[in-house]
C-alpha cells in the first residue's frame, strides 16, 4: 500500500490523460501488478512530490517481508524454500533496479544489505540442499537471481570444505563471497550479457551485441569493483573478488588461462559459478551431474582449482547419500 493514489496513462491526441487505478492507502498484491503488465503496461505513475516517499516505502515493505519470512527459524524450524525464493527473486529484482537507477544511495545501501542477508539467512536456515536448490531450479525466478543465490550456497559449502581459512575466518569469507555473488554482475541487467562467461561467449554473440554492450561486458568487472569501494560497509578486500571474478586481475576481459596468483576467495568464485552456470543450464539427456564435474576438474587442473573441485564434489556427495 502507498499514501498516494496510483494512476496509468492513457494517450490522447491532444494530451496525455492520467486515470487513477489504486487508491490511496488500499493494498494490492503482485498478481494485481502481473495483469496490468501482461496487458502491455509497462508504467504506473505517481504524482511527482512523492517519489522519493515511493521508494522508501518500497524499501521498508520488501524488508517486512524478508524479515516476517525468516520468523520460519524460531524453534529450528525447515524454512519455506518457495517462499524465501520468491521474496529473494523480488529483493534481488529491487535491488538492482534501484542501485542502476539511483547508483550507490542511502535506500540502495539498505536494501541491498536487506537482500544479501535474507540469501544468506536462506543458505544457512536449510538443513539440506535439496529444498532451496529444488525450489530455485523450479520457480520462475530470474536467471540472475538464481545464479547469485546458488553461487552463495555452494561458496559456503566449498569455505567449510578447503583448508585455506581458519573456523573463525569463516563467517568473514562467507560475507565477502555472498557479497561478490549478490553484486559482481550488477551492472549487466540484460540476461543476455549474463550468459556471457568467456572470450569465446563473447565471440558467439558477436552481432547480437552493440559496441557499447561489448565494452561494458569487457570492463564491468572492474567498473563494479570500483563502484563498490564506494559502497559503506562493503566487506573487505569484496572488490578484489568482484574485480577477479573473471581471472584477471584488472578486471577487463577474460583469462585465456588460470591463475593461480589471484585472491583464495577469487579462485572459489571462479570455479563455484562455472558449477553453477552448469546447473543452471542443465538438460536432462543431454548431460549429467558425472559428466559436469569431470569438465570441471579438466578445466580447473592446477591444484588451487582442483581443490574447490574436489570440495564441491564432496557437498555433492553428502547430499546424495542423505537421500
């Protein structure tokens, strides 16, 4: 609900006509807001003097809901992971609109914490896997919200896994992954740019893309990392991930070969979303589970790789003989 009234625009040959379709302080739904946009509406409007209260109270109801869902964790209770999807996916979704339309601002900043903590609470709140991965592959949630999510759960598997970090390191280095997931792509909106994940990818796509797509996709890594050193209470040495995040260490372009120079946290990155992207696109017939992580330990042979392979194999494992 919002304290104005909610209007379409309805165009006229003379002028544009404004029409009220929700009223002040009358709640609607989502499903109410999917109609309007499968009729073709892609606007509602706002009288301009309240855009900013608009946006706050955006903020302050996407938060409500994160925090009445995990309210499921009193009295270990399994959380609802259909739920914590949707309401992730819409966090994530406001999140990002926000931050590229406002850049780094006050509501930017605490919405995006409120979407970071709420995918952390979800990796953390499960007793399995199964559920909040079964749900995410399922639910007709955005690639990139997806990819983020399952980049977060699988980073904390593979942190509990190597022997690189200390026990009390741990929470530290998870904070900077789930904060690298949630934002190292932040800047690449359409889903198109998001499938791009090498040289070869960006080649491929070749006359789908503009110049100006080719340059971001060439230097978004760095251009987040710098972006996120400004960002208040971003964990740190997370711009080092993000900047790294493709394998070079100037965040323009893509690695032709590993590195085994760069950061502990980067190398698990690197090697957890390549996972990922596989899951993501995962055709029963024509792959499987076996045949995706022999690729992946052949693609990552050094031994730094190898062993965030050898990790994600043994998550995989366990959950196997749990079932």
């Amino acid at each position: 609900s919002f304290e104005s009234d909610i209007f379409i625009k309805l165009k006229k040959r003379d002028q544009d006509q404004y029409v009220k379709r929700i009223n002040a302080l009358e709640e609607f739904e989502k499903a109410s807001l999917l109609k309007y946009k499968q009729s073709g509406m892609e606007e509602l409007y706002i009288p301009k003097e309240f855009r900013f209260k608009f946006v706050d109270a955006a903020v302050n109801q996407t938060i409500q809901k994160i925090k009445d869902a995990h309210k499921l964790e009193v009295g270990d209770k399994e959380l609802d992971a259909n739920k914590i999807t949707e309401i992730g996916n819409d966090s994530y979704d406001l999140s990002t609109d926000m931050i590229d339309s406002l850049g780094i601002s006050p509501q930017t900043v605490k919405i995006t914490q409120a979407s970071i903590l709420h995918i952390k609470k979800a990796v953390l709140g499960i007793k399995s896997l199964a559920p909040l991965l079964e749900s995410l592959l399922s639910n007709k949630t955005s690639y990139a919200y997806k990819r983020c999510q399952l980049i977060t759960m699988f980073s904390l598997e593979v942190l509990k896994r190597v022997d690189w970090f200390s026990k009390d390191q741990l929470k530290e280095n998870f904070n900077r992954l789930a904060f690298a997931s949630f934002l190292h792509d932040i800047l690449l909106k359409d889903e198109k740019l998001l499938r791009i994940h090498s040289k070869l990818d960006l080649y491929k796509a070749g006359n789908n893309l503009t110049k100006e797509e080719k340059e971001l996709i060439f230097n978004h890594a760095n251009a987040t990392a710098t972006l996120i050193q400004k960002y208040p209470g971003a964990p740190q040495h997370a711009d080092i991930v993000i900047k790294q995040h493709h394998g070079t260490t100037n965040g323009q372009g893509f690695a032709e070969n590993l590195n085994s120079s760069l950061s502990k946290n980067a190398i698990i990155f690197i090697v957890v979303e390549k996972f990922v992207i596989e899951i993501l696109d995962f055709k029963k017939g024509e792959t499987t589970l076996v045949k995706i992580l022999d690729d992946l330990e052949h693609e990552f042979s050094l031994p730094t790789y190898k062993k965030v392979v050898d990790a994600i194999k043994e998550t995989i494992l366990k959950e196997a003989r749990s079932k």
